[in-house]
C-alpha cells in the first residue's frame, strides 16, 4: 500500500502536485468558513450533565434563555472629572446606552479578502444597566456581543463599538473602561501584535536558514515550508469538515494547535526523505532522479508511517476522556496527521521526482561525499564514554524533573501580570464592589414537582448564600417566565478566575445550597468559577486514564514495530524522563520563578502526548539506524557510532525546525507556557534522548538491546535461530 502510494506519486508527480494545489486552495480558502461553525468559547460546553455546572449551564439556556455563544463585556462609566454621579449623570448614561443598543455594529473587514470567504460578525449588541457604586463613582453598563472571542471578526466588531462608545460619552463629559474576556483579549492580543509578526516571522527565517546551512539549496530550503502549508489547509478544512459531519465542537485554540503541530511534524518528514534522497543520489549518480525517489520513499514511507501513526494512537486515546475539550482535540490531531502522512507519501515524493537532483541546486554536495566531522566524533564520544554520557544526561533530566516539587494545576486564565486596560478596569471595580460582579457565580434553582416557584420562598437560601465568607454581595432572585426556575446570582470578593473562588464555589456555596435548598426544588451552581471547579476534577480524571492507556498503546505498537521486548522499554523510559524533565522545567518556570497560579490544567496531557508520540518519532529513527548498523559486521560499539554519525544531521535538524515551529505559539497571548514547555520538550528528545541517552545505553547492552531475537553480524539481521537464512534487500528496516 504505501510503496503503491510513493510508486504512482513519483511516475506520475505533476498530476499529484496540481491535485494537491487544487485541495489545497480550495480548502485553505474555505476553512476559515467551516472552522467558523464548529468551534466554541464556552468551557462548560465541554463538560457532561452530570457535572454541576453543566447542569446549571443547561438550566441557563433553556430556562432563561442564555446565548451559549455570547459573550459579556463590562463598560465602567464615571464622570470626566471624577466627581460623583447625580440624578442627571445616570440619565444621561442610560440614554447614551439605549442609542448604543439600537446601533447595528458592522464588522470592520480587510480589503484584500473576499467577502464570501470571512463570515460576517456584524451585529446589535445588548447593552443593559448593570449596577452603580456604592459611593456613586461610576455606573456599571453589560453589554452582550455574540460570537466566539477568539475569532478575528468578533474582536473588530467589538473594537468598533468600544470605540463608538467612548466617544459617544466623551462628548458628554464621561469617561469609561471596558473589562471582561473579549475586552482583556483583545487588549492582550493588540499589545502583542507587532511582537507576533516579528516573532514568527524570525521562526520562519530561522526554519529557511536551518535548511539553506544543511543543503546549500534555496529550492530545498523554501519547498518544505511551500508544501507543508498547502498540505496543511487541506488538514485544517478535512478536520472542520469532519466535525462538521460527526457534530463535534471543537475549542477556539484547536486550529491554532493544528497549524503548528503540522507545520513541525510536515517539515520533520520532508526532511527524513530530503537526506535520505540525498545520500541515496550521491551512492548512485547514474540512476535516474524518478527511479532513485521511488526508492527512497517507499523506503522510508514505511518509517514515516509509523511515525505518523504513533501519534494517531496516541491522540485517540482521547476519546477516553470525559472533558470535552480533550475528547475533540484527540480526533481532531489525528485526523489532520492522517491528512499530513497522505500527503508525505503522495506529494512530497511527487516533489522529488519532479525536481531530482535540481531540488539540491546549487550545492555541489552530490559530487562527493561528505568525510568524517562532528557527527562521526561526537558518535564516538558517545560510545567511548557510554556510562558518563547516560549519568549525565540521567542527571540533566533528573534536575530539570525536581521542578515537579508542588507543582499546581491552573484552571483559569491566569494573571499576566500586564496592565492591559481591561485589568486595569477590573482592578477600579473591585475597589468598590465585590471582584466577582462583572462574573458572577449563579444558582439555578428548579422545581420537582411540576410546582411553581416564588422569591419569597427563596428566601432562606438566598441569605444563606450571603452569609458565606467569601461572598460579597447576592442580588435578588430573578424568575424565568413560567416561575419553573430561578437564578440567584453571588458576587464573590475573590477574583473569579483565581483558586479562591473556585474552591469558593465548589465548596461552601454548594455546601449551603445543598442545606439551604427547600424541598421539591433542586438547585445547581454555575458560572466561571463553579465551571473550572469541575473542570478541575474532570481533567484529574481524564489524566489517570489517558496516561497508561497512551502509554500501553505506544509501546505496543514499539513492539511491534522494532520486534523487541527489552528496546521498547528503553525508549519509553527514555522518553518517560523527558517527559517529567519538560514538565518540571514548566514548572520550576512559572510557577516558581515566574510566581504564576500553576501551569495550565491541559499541559501535563497535551505536553505527555507531543513529548512521547513525537519524541518517539526520532527514537524511532535511531533505534532502527542502531539495529542495521549492528547487522555488519564489527563490535556493536562500532555500529552505534556508526548510526549516531548518520542519524545526528537528520535528527537535530528536524528537531531544531520542529521546537521552532512550536516556539511561535509564543507569540500567541496565552500560550507562553505551551510554546516553553513544547519547544524544550522537542529539543530535550532530539539532542539528549536520542542522540546521547539511547545510544549510550545501546552501547553498553549491546546486541543484546534487540533480546529476544538478537540480530547477528552478517546476518542482514536474522534471527540466530535462523542464522543461515538472509533478508532481502527489501525487507531490511527503513532508515533515514
């Protein structure tokens, strides 16, 4: 199958390109579009009913109508010259807010993209009174926007209307302030524009000049970055599409992930069949271009597809989680990497054939090959001093693992530390009213009976709520239409994104609802805070099973593919260290150096299943290089330092070019830690897991590494017992 994929891809490479140019655009064009209509901003979406939250979230929507797409922006409104509000001041703000709910907002759009491609975001905002100071210095105003915060035309939408509204109460001697999340954003992501462009555009420059230093060619510099984004709109629009087909919600960073995750991992494989197409053309300069790459990709697409599908496995084990939020990201990866591995096997062949030897121009490379340099003498460094290069790099991972000392989990944003506007706006709040009033914690309460419900009889649980500590202010109980259900909305002192008011929630207030509730009524907590509670115990559960399960699988299918027992083992563990190393450096980062809340609650998940599928890759690449090399003749030292010497261009290029595609999440607001503990992660697996520690300890185990069908030299690695037979060319294991 996949050498009748590389075969017909390589004798028939133009019609191959133009196909994939064609997918290509078209998708690339549509998926904004398709992407549009299956991601969602609200967590507690994720969630199953049986969480509490959820259940009140359900509550919401069907009982009182909540817009699960909507999303709530605070305007602080205080007199210009910071003097109390009078009877007149409130007048002329709720009249401004009236002409600002009648106002339709038209989504600012780029001239240079058509219309039909960018879905329309224009719109009437809701804009009500909320509430006033207690000491009258400024007025509260909500106003609801529709549409994820992510997306670029809610943000434009929104930036028109803070503008309109600031200027509609400049004239009228106010000032205001915008808070919540689109508002902190947006402001996030606008002081972090220039900082983005330039970032990723010096993480692409450096991609290019990794390339044109490893092959002194501009074509073969430039075409892996070319052909990885063409195969890389036709993932993204395959994976919207087949969410769109199964009814999967998919959350907002999704996308984002996807692009880089396939920007590394595309280049990654391209890269294995660059050097390798190379070697092979400089061992044999009179076989023609076409022949030679349907050689080395049906040669080497048998590796890169067990590459691939390592990492299938590993993010289908996903759909074993009960956080949505994990359980549409794990199909969501694997699709697009499935797409990824279709295109390294039809199009990036298709490439070599129709460039042959060009694609090297104008290195001279392929007229000589290459002496002895630093690969070969850092592969017999290794295999000299095989027990000081594993202790050492057992102690660098060791130390960077002492980080995972008090690690914590964070379920909220997190605090920046930056002054946007928006926090700044949320700190002049909450120096007069509770910080939880422009997010507050919401009771649902419901009948049982089919009965009806009154605020009076609600009245005990309301002042039970506000005799909680943490609890700043309950408002009054508000009614749905038919008096089925109610909402009574607390206002924690706490900062609802902080460990406060989550524990806050999850604990004392649902401890006096569930004392306080009177009979025939149930009752639900909800909100920001209650949502990350829950979120919190689901994500603890999601992390006991995924793990050994993803474990279990990758190390099946390491057995299965190096037909070994005692291999499998090394490298798991090996990539075991550097999974708790990667870890522990986030940690030892952020939370103890940096002072953050915790690391994010999806790191120890995302980063355990990038870190091992993907580390496994280049393990994978060495451990096979290590097999055929001790398939010669020679002490199994030699083999190994035969195998470091080359494997190491290969694997500490793709390294180098995949933790810098993940370094340019850092440019996205957020994500920092993502990015940190990604891009460290790679570089730990490609330099000290595969380069150092593997062959360290295949040094020192020896033919024996292979237990129990050890390969014997001159045997084309035959089993002992068949030690007469020998394996044909064909059937030896791919090698980069």
């Amino acid at each position: 199958m996949i050498r009748a994929l590389t075969g017909f891809s390589t004798r028939h490479p133009w019609k191959v390109i133009a196909l994939w140019v064609v997918l290509g655009v078209a998708l690339s064009a549509l998926a904004p579009l398709l992407i549009a209509r299956v991601t969602q901003h609200q967590t507690g979406d994720f969630l199953p009913r049986s969480y509490d939250s959820a259940a009140a979230l359900h509550i919401a929507q069907e009982q009182f109508g909540a817009n699960p797409d909507a999303t709530i922006v605070t305007v602080l409104v205080a007199r210009a010259d910071g003097k109390s509000l009078g009877a007149a001041d409130k007048q002329r703000i709720e009249a401004e807010a009236a002409k600002l709910a009648q106002r339709r907002v038209v989504m600012p759009r780029e001239k240079d993209v058509p219309q039909f491609l960018v879905p329309d975001r224009s719109q009437t905002p809701k804009v009500a009174p909320a509430m006033t100071a207690p000491d009258r210095s400024f007025e509260l105003l909500s106003v609801q926007l529709t549409g994820n915060p992510s997306d670029a035309g809610v943000q434009g939408v929104y930036r028109t209307f803070r503008d309109d509204a600031r200027d509609r109460f400049a004239e009228v001697g106010m000032r205001t302030g915008f808070t919540g999340g689109l508002a902190d954003t947006v402001d996030t992501t606008d002081a972090h524009e220039t900082a983005a462009k330039v970032g990723s555009a010096l993480i692409m420059g450096l991609i290019v000049l990794l390339n044109v230093l490893v092959f002194r060619s501009v074509l073969a510099a430039l075409l892996p970055l070319l052909a990885v984004a063409l195969v890389g709109g036709v993932a993204l629009g395959a994976v919207a599409g087949a969410a769109l087909l199964t009814g999967r919600k998919l959350d907002a960073g999704t996308p984002g992930l996807i692009n880089v995750v396939l920007l590394g991992i595309g280049i990654d494989y391209l890269l294995f069949l660059l050097f390798r197409f190379r070697e092979h053309l400089r061992d044999r300069p009179d076989q023609p271009a076409r022949e030679a790459a349907e050689q080395v990709s049906g040669r080497v697409g048998t590796a890169i597809t067990s590459a691939a599908l390592t990492i299938v496995a590993a993010f289908a084990t996903l759909g074993l989680a009960t956080f949505g939020q994990f359980r549409s990201l794990g199909p969501a990866i694997a699709v697009a990497v499935l797409v990824m591995l279709l295109g390294s096997l039809t199009l990036l062949p298709a490439l070599l054939a129709a460039a042959g030897r060009k694609m090297f121009w104008p290195s001279r490379a392929l007229r000589h090959k290459p002496g002895e340099g630093r690969a070969a003498r850092f592969g017999a460094l290794v295999t000299r001093r095989p027990l000081t290069m594993l202790m050492a790099s057992v102690a660098l991972l060791a130390a960077l693992a002492a980080g995972l000392a008090g690690i914590r989990m964070d379920y909220g944003r997190g605090d920046s530390g930056e002054r946007t506007p928006a926090a700044a706006t949320a700190a002049e709040i909450s120096r007069t009213l509770p910080a939880g009033v422009s997010d507050p914690t919401s009771v649902y309460v419901t009948t049982t009976d089919g009965g009806t419900l009154t605020t009076a009889g609600l009245d005990g649980l309301s002042r039970a709520l506000s005799q909680v500590d943490g609890v700043g202010k309950v408002a009054r109980t508000v009614l749905n239409e038919d008096q089925q259900a109610a909402r009574i909305d607390v206002y924690p002192t706490a900062d609802p994104q902080s460990q406060e008011a989550r524990d806050l929630a999850s604990g004392p207030i649902r401890a006096a609802v569930a004392r306080h509730t009177p009979a025939a009524m149930t009752a639900h907590v909800g909100g920001t805070a209650a949502i990350f509670a829950d979120v919190a115990t689901a994500v603890d559960h999601d992390l006991k099973i995924v793990f050994p399960v993803a474990a279990a699988l990758i190390g099946l299918i390491l057995v299965l593919l190096l037909r070994s027992l005692l291999a499998p083992m090394v490298l798991m563990l090996s990539v075991g260290l550097g999974f708790a190393a990667t870890l522990g450096a986030a940690t030892l980062l952020f939370q103890h150096v940096l002072g953050e809340p915790g690391v994010n609650f999806t790191l120890p998940l995302v980063l355990f299943l990038f870190v091992v599928a993907l580390g496994t890759d280049y393990n994978i690449l060495i451990a096979d290089r290590i097999r055929e090399e001790m398939r010669q003749p020679g002490p199994a030292r030699a083999a190994v330092a035969r195998a470091v010497r080359h494997t190491t261009p290969a694997i500490a290029t793709a390294g180098l070019v995949l933790a810098g595609s993940f370094a340019t999440l850092a440019t996205t607001p957020g994500s920092e830690q993502v990015a940190f503990a990604m891009t460290l992660g790679i570089m730990l697996s490609a330099l000290v897991l595969s380069l150092v520690l593997v062959p360290a300890l295949a040094a020192l185990l020896g033919r024996s590494l292979w237990w129990p069908v050890r390969p014997r030299p001159g045997t084309g690695g035959v089993p002992e017992h068949r030690a007469t037979a020998t394996a044909p060319e064909t059937d030896r294991v791919a090698t980069y």
